[in-house]
C-alpha cells in the first residue's frame, strides 16, 4: 500500500471541476455531504481524517471521468509500480475492401477475406480498441458478427 499524495481531497475537489456537489452526488451515487467530507479529508461530524475506499473511488472515477487506477494510486491504495505498463501493440493494416466480415471472440479478432483469414489475439478491449479504431473510417462499410 502506497501514500496518498499530499491534498488528496484538494485534487479531488479539482476533479469535480465546476461540477456542483449535488451533481456529483447524482453522478456518483454518493451523497453529496460525504463528497465534500473527502475534498475536506475530515469527516466533519467527527473530525477524523477520513480516505477513500476503493469502491467509494470507483464511483468518483465513473462521475468524473478519470481512471480508476490512477485513482487509486493517488489515494494511496496502490503504488504505481503495482500496476503493469500499458502496452501499445500495432497491428498490420487491413484493406477493409477486401474484409466480408469481421469477427470479434473473447481472445481473438479475427478479419475474413476472400483469399485467408487473418487473426490476432487481445488480451483485453484495450488490445481491441488499438487493433479497431484505426480502420474506423472504413468500418461503416463492412458489417460485422460477434461471436461468444
């Protein structure tokens, strides 16, 4: 378990933004008075210093639109040599003129021609969203099937 980063509840107050507590709280599915107990860092009933939990960051991180990881490391949660780089992998390039369809399994993607099949395998949708978006322009153009 890592340190929090000094003013935590400030950095959280930041990424509220213009955001109103009340809106954060209908975002978030916290209360609105327990949000600004954590940009305060106090619980301001009983003056304890109060963090986080991981499930309560979960909630800010989806309301705010900020990674959950990085959440978590700056709460003190994680310390960020836990967390595994992100890899960036290239695909070859597909001429989707060729591709009759797509088809996307749990493990693997899989572009179907009519001279082969070409495949590749992703470890998560972050693989699948570096393999896809760059032949998005195009995509509009093919269809495709989802296989389980």
């Amino acid at each position: 378990m890592g340190q929090p980063i000094p003013d935590f509840g400030k950095f959280l107050e930041g990424l509220r933004g213009s955001m109103s507590l009340r809106e954060a709280a209908r975002k978030s599915g916290l209360s609105h008075a327990y949000i600004r107990d954590l940009e305060l860092e106090r619980n301001r009933s009983t003056n304890d210093k109060i963090t986080p939990s991981p499930d309560t960051l979960q909630k800010l991180s989806a309301a705010y639109g900020y990674p959950y990881t990085e959440l978590m490391i700056k709460a003190g949660h994680l310390m960020s040599d836990d967390v595994a780089p992100v890899v960036t992998r290239s695909y070859p390039e597909v001429d989707l003129n060729q591709v009759y369809f797509i088809e996307i399994g749990m493990k693997e993607i899989t572009y179907h021609t009519e001279a082969d099949r070409l495949a590749w395998s992703i470890d998560s949708l972050l693989d699948f969203s570096t393999f896809w978006i760059p032949s998005m322009n195009t995509v509009s153009k093919k269809w495709m099937r989802i296989c389980t």
